[in-house]
C-alpha cells in the first residue's frame, strides 16, 4: 500500500473512532490536526515507523512557533492517536509515553469576585422582563459554572431534581442547580412564559453564545463591574466551589470535568488563598 494512502487510512480510521466515542466536532478536528501535522512533519514516512526520538524532534519543532500550552495540547492528541493504534493492533507500543509533557506556566485568568457578583445581581431590575431573566442568567453562571454553549442550549429544567441538562463541549450531561437558581429560573419563567423548549430567550427568539455576551456586557456596565467575559463565570465558580469545602471528584463532576488539571488550572488565580484556607482547616501543629 502506498504511504500516503496507508496514513491517510488510519487517520481516517482514528476520526471515525473519535466520533463513535462521542467527541464534539470541534475536538476531533483538533486531534486529527496535530496527527495530520505529524504526518507533514515526518514527509511521507508511515505512522508505524514513528519512535520516540521522532516525536521529540516534532515537538521541538513545534515549540519554536507554538505556545508551550498548545505544544502540551499536541501532545495529548497524538498520545491519543498512537494509544488507538496500539488498540488496534497497527504498532505493538506508543512511541509518545517515551516523551513528557511539555510544561508550562499556568497564566492566571480574571474571575469575578463575589462582591462582583453581588453587583451584578443588585443591577438587574426586577420590575422588567429583561432584568428578572438576566439575574437568573447570571445566578445560573455562578451556581453551575457552565460554558456559555453549554447556557444557551438548556431547556426548561426537572424541577423535582434540581437539575438541568446541557449539551457543549463533552457533549451532554446533567448538571445540578441550586436553590437560588430554581428560584430565579422559575420567576424567570414564568414572567417569560417559557414553559418547555429552550430556556433561555430574547427579544428574537432563543438566546445564543453571542447574546449572553452581550447581557453580561451590558450588566458589568449598568453594575461599573470591569467585563471578564462570560467565562470567568466558569472560573470564579470553580474558586468559591473550592473555598466552600466541596471536593474535587464531585468539583469535576459538576464542571464537566475529566482531569484534575482542568481544576488546578482554573483555580489558578485563587491558589494560594485555597492554600491558606486548607492550612487553616487542616494545620497539623492544631491538630495536637
């Protein structure tokens, strides 16, 4: 069999798998992009030849024009390409486990603060329509910590669970709400009249990714709170989770997460008042 076609078989094979899994689009494009970026660095050669020492040269290479976090995220979409191979037969070991991880320095991103939040709250009227959906919007966001993808696609919840299910990034998943958002989410619709469907709507129908931007942007104006962005909902969420006491399995679980890095990454910004807070509760020397 020709390389090429022999190459071109097996990342088709490693797409389809990747879909049969269940990946968003978005990420198996990804993946499939560093393997085919693989395939262009070693110019020709067939994925089955491919050792350590190859794969270390290509991720040096791709240091010299990429971020060390993007490199990492290469890394892991290979590991993930040759880990399939291995599965099926094609290589008998992964030539990726032979080379660490790059590593890289987590850059801390903006959160809102709880006092911010409080602002945000506190300017949204609820005397109109539009302020009774924006503070559930924004108390959705902190409670739960969902991407604004994952937002926008919610339906009306279970309200005998507490519950809602959304559908992003890894896919579908149900993700609890608190009290403060059952309420808010009730009052919202009820005046909205929304009673099955998509939750959240506007002026033209469903709200999108874009328009939640949009809301929040406003509000942060209204509330003179500075725009983080919809995202550091996500973030601050993750922080308080960890300050109140709750676990990091069930932190994970909540947030759609896989990996305890995910956390650590998100937490960056707050990790040494987490530090200082943990010391506190659990001080060996008080412990005496």
């Amino acid at each position: 069999m020709d390389t090429a076609v022999g190459s071109s078989v097996l990342v088709r094979a490693f797409r389809l798998a990747l879909s049969v899994e269940g990946l968003k689009p978005k990420t198996i494009s990804d993946y499939v992009r560093e393997v085919e970026r693989l395939g262009t660095f070693l110019d020709g050669r067939p994925f089955e030849t491919v050792t350590g020492t190859d794969v270390r040269e290509h991720i040096v290479n791709l240091g010299d024009h990429l971020a060390a976090k993007t490199v990492r995220e290469a890394q892991m979409a290979l590991r993930r390409f040759f880990q399939f191979l291995v599965q099926e037969g094609e290589i008998p070991k992964d030539p990726t486990r032979e080379v660490k991880l790059v590593r890289y320095r987590v850059v801390p991103q903006p959160i809102y603060t709880d006092t911010e939040v409080r602002h945000l709250l506190a300017a949204c009227d609820l005397q109109t329509p539009n302020g009774v959906r924006n503070r559930a919007l924004v108390t959705v966001l902190y409670d739960t910590g969902v991407r604004s993808a994952e937002l926008v696609s919610m339906q009306v919840p279970d309200w005998q669970r507490r519950s809602v299910l959304v559908d992003g990034k890894t896919g579908m998943r149900d993700v609890p709400l608190g009290i403060a958002s059952i309420q808010a989410i009730e009052r919202y619709t009820r005046r909205w009249h929304v009673d099955q469907g998509i939750l959240w709507q506007g002026k033209k129908g469903s709200l999108t990714a874009s328009g939640v931007h949009q809301v929040i942007q406003r509000l942060c104006g209204k509330a003179d709170v500075a725009d983080k962005g919809v995202h550091a909902f996500r973030r601050a969420a993750a922080a308080q989770m960890k300050r109140l006491g709750m676990n990091d399995s069930d932190i994970l679980e909540v947030m759609g997460w896989s990996s305890i890095a995910m956390l650590r990454r998100y937490t960056a910004k707050v990790a040494a008042e987490l530090a200082q807070l943990a010391h506190e509760r659990y001080s060996p020397a008080d412990a005496l």
